[in-house]
C-alpha cells in the first residue's frame, strides 16, 4: 500500500479519516482488476466534489468580481475544466498515488488527462466529508482559484480558434483558415490533422478525433508557435 502523508504534505491536508484519500484516489479500473480491495472507487466522491468545486468558486468570483453572469460562468468553467484540473494534480503530484489497472497505468494520454481531473475532484469531495466545507474551500482557494488571473489575462476561457483569430486579426490583420492535411481510419474512428494559415503561411497543425477537435488543437498550436 502506498504511504499517503507525502501526498497530504502536498494537498496541505491532514486527513483525520485516511480512507476517503484513498478512495479518492482509486480508479474503477483498479476495483475490477482487485475485486477484494476494501473501498469502492471514487466515482461518488467525485460527484460530490465537483458540486463542492463549483460552489467554492461560484462563491469566490460572486465576492471578488462584479463583472456580468456570463463572464462569471465562463471564468469558472476555463477554471474547472478537466484540463486545468489534470494539470493541476499533476503539479500537486496526484499523479503518482493513483490507483489504477496495469492497463490504465501504461496509458499516459488523453484518458489519463480525465482520470487526474476527477481524482482531482474525488479529492475535494473527500476533504469536504473529512473537513467540512471550510476545509475544501480553503483548500480550493489555495490550490485551484490562484490560477484564475492568468485564465483571465490571457482570454483562456475563450476557446483557441476564437482566441488565434482575434489575435490574428489585431495583430496581423488576416484572418485565419484551416486545411485538411491527412486524414484516416473508418468512419466511427476518424483521425484529422489540419493546418492553420495565415494567407500562405501555415503557422501550425493539429490532430483530432474530429474536425473540430483537429481545428482546435491546431489553433492552441497556433497560439504557441507565434508566441500570443
């Protein structure tokens, strides 16, 4: 079993009840491969911090900004998207005290990305049941709401395509197309990568699952690439 207080000394939580750490930290992938593993997985728990999260920052953003409800709702959806919550548990070293299937354990892409993001959820859902809300929301306040300003400041609740264009088009003066460059697999399966041009000049590509997915990711490397 792994030794846990390494991991408390991150999150900056002492838990008075070890186990809920421990179930939020296990995968279903690792309950169906250790049926006698005596906690459930943490799929409950992240139910429950995803409500605890949302309401932590809804509360946050309603005290520190008067800004209208929909700019609220975007900040705080770029806030808690599993994205920035994966990345978030990796910097706090999450990822490392995962309890996973061999399987699950091999794969470091995109599933990995989602199982970070609710273990990070099943976290403060667990610190909410062992500390109450004033445990989660000083946990979430210290840990999460500091990336709010640089979400802000550079428009990342926008998505990227609506972000490379507008800064194309400031900047620039051109607006922005997208070209197919390779595609592959059947039908149900597709695999995109797409360029994106400035007139002549393609500044990145993409890959994705659609063209959409391939557009954006592209615009994100867009994004990089030229330094916005």
């Amino acid at each position: 079993m792994k030794d846990l207080s390494s991991l408390e000394e991150s999150l900056g939580v002492k838990f008075n009840e070890k186990d809920l750490l421990l179930q939020g930290l296990t995968h279903r992938s690792y309950i169906n491969e250790n049926p006698q593993f005596r906690l459930s997985h943490n799929e409950r728990l992240e139910f429950l911090g995803d409500a605890v999260l949302e309401l932590v920052v809804t509360k946050y953003l309603y005290g520190n900004y008067t800004n209208p409800e929909g700019e609220l709702t975007s900040w705080r959806a770029a806030l808690v998207n599993s994205k920035m919550l994966a990345q978030i548990a990796k910097n706090i070293g999450i990822n490392d005290f995962l309890f996973l299937s061999r399987g699950e354990a091999k794969d470091m892409g995109r599933a990995r990305e989602y199982i970070l993001a609710n273990a990070m959820e099943a976290i403060i859902g667990a610190i909410y049941l062992d500390q109450g809300f004033e445990g989660a929301d000083e946990f979430v306040c210290r840990e999460i709401v500091p990336y709010l300003p640089e979400i802000i400041e550079k428009k990342l609740y926008k998505d990227p395509k609506s972000r490379f264009q507008e800064e194309a088009q400031e900047r620039v003066n051109v607006t922005p197309t997208y070209e197919v460059l390779d595609e592959w697999g059947p039908d149900h399966e597709k695999h995109f990568v797409i360029g994106v041009f400035l007139d002549k000049d393609m500044v990145a590509k993409g890959e994705g699952s659609s063209k959409q997915e391939a557009q954006e990711s592209a615009a994100s490397n867009g994004l990089e690439a030229k330094g916005w």
